[in-house]
C-alpha cells in the first residue's frame, strides 16, 4: 500500500527499519483469483529493494578559510569572509538634473512673469505657458503673447503653440532641440 511519503517520490523513512529486518530473505507470496469458470495460481517473488551503503559519518566540514581581496576595506563574517553591504552605496550621488520642464500661469492678478521665464529659459529650462485662466480677457492674452514674443526674440528662440486657440504655449530652453519639420509648431503672426 501507498504511503505519504511514496505519494511525493521521497523515501519513507520508516521502511528502512522493516527492510532491514526483512532483508535477510525473499518473501514468496501466493495469490489466487477465483472465477466461476477458471482458477488461476501466480506466483509472486518480492525481493527487498537494494540497500545503500551506511553514511560514513556526517561530512566534515572544510577548515579553509577565504581570504579577503587585497585591499579590501570592508567588514568580514566571523568565518573570515568579506561581508558585501548591498546598502551601502558607494557610487557618487547623482547630480540634480540642468534642465526642467516649468509651468507657468498667470498669478492673481493676471500677470506672466517675464523676466522670470527669461532667467529659466537662458538656464537650459523649457517653459510651458498656459493662458487657458485668462479665457474672458481675449486682449489680455494677446497682450501676454506679444510679451512671451518679445522675451522670445530676446533668448533667441521660437514660441511654439502646442494648441489649436493658442493659449497653451511651449517655450524651449537655450541648446533645446525641437523638430519643426515633422509637427506643426508654432504661433500665428502677431501684430
């Protein structure tokens, strides 16, 4: 019959001491199946499963020890080896990035800080200028982008429109790459 332990592939670890008392001989076992019609006699011969050589004894652990790199610096296992922190980052940190994406819109009292962008856009920053909060002010928003415009040919470069009222405009920093030839950028003629 079956057990757990047969169910899992593994050796049951009880059958090793029955097999060691059964070992010193085969078991002849008679079985007999009777039908109304026929009787049949088999033998069955059940040997003991081959045994395995004892455990000499548990294996013995190797004295040699590891010896740190040269100019290891680090902190070692009581077993001599090098410890390796992975949280300790040896690396330089990483530089806080030159350029930036800004988003500017008009503060309270409806303004856009020129000057302001212009100091970014020299730094490399591309700007992001939403007149969408000036919807009724139709004379404002012209007056805003003929400002932008202005501090545009200051940097020396190109206001684009990234919408179709041109409200929501994009002003790329200086040694920004835009390609013009695939998208249609860029501000209507202003007056």
């Amino acid at each position: 019959m079956a057990n757990l332990w047969q169910f899992f592939g593994l050796p049951d670890p009880e059958a090793n001491n029955n097999r060691e008392s059964r070992a010193e001989a085969p078991v002849l076992q008679e079985a007999t199946l009777v039908t109304p019609t026929v009787e049949q006699t088999t033998l069955i011969t059940t040997e003991p499963a081959p045994v395995l050589a004892k455990d000499r004894g548990p294996l013995e652990p190797t004295t040699e020890r590891l010896q740190p790199p040269l100019n290891w610096t680090g902190p070692i296992t009581p077993d001599g080896e090098p410890f390796h922190d992975l949280g300790v980052q040896t690396g330089r940190p990483q530089a806080l990035p030159q350029k930036a994406l800004r988003y500017v819109a008009p503060d309270n009292m409806k303004r856009i800080h020129t000057q302001k962008i212009l100091t970014r856009v020299l730094q490399g920053d591309t700007v992001i200028v939403d007149l969408r909060p000036l919807v009724h002010m139709e004379s404002h928003q012209m007056a805003c982008r003929r400002e932008l415009k202005h501090m545009g040919d200051e940097a020396g470069v190109n206001i684009f429109s990234l919408d179709q009222e041109d409200k929501l405009l994009m002003i790329p920093g200086i040694s920004v790459v835009v390609d013009m030839d695939k998208h249609e950028l860029g501000l209507t003629p202003l007056i």
